[in-house]
C-alpha cells in the first residue's frame, strides 16, 4: 500500500499501536520514529 501524505494520528492512539507492533512482532503502521540527538 502506498499513501502520499502523513496520516493524522493523536499520540495516545500511535503509542497504542506502538505497544501492538512489540506484542504481536510486526509492523501495523509506518510512521516515522525522532532519532535521538547527541548532545556535543
């Protein structure tokens, strides 16, 4: 499937999908992941 622009999500709802995708092992929605900064 391909969409040409970002779903609309609240945080509660991607963190809920988040926790499925550990429990079940796959991957239910793309979304994109903060890549964590190193402070310099």
């Amino acid at each position: 499937m391909s969409c040409s622009e970002y779903a609309r999500l609240e945080p509660a709802k991607v963190a809920k999908i988040e926790q499925l995708e550990d429990e079940l092992g796959v991957i239910l929605l793309a979304h994109e992941k903060q890549t964590p900064v190193a402070s310099l």
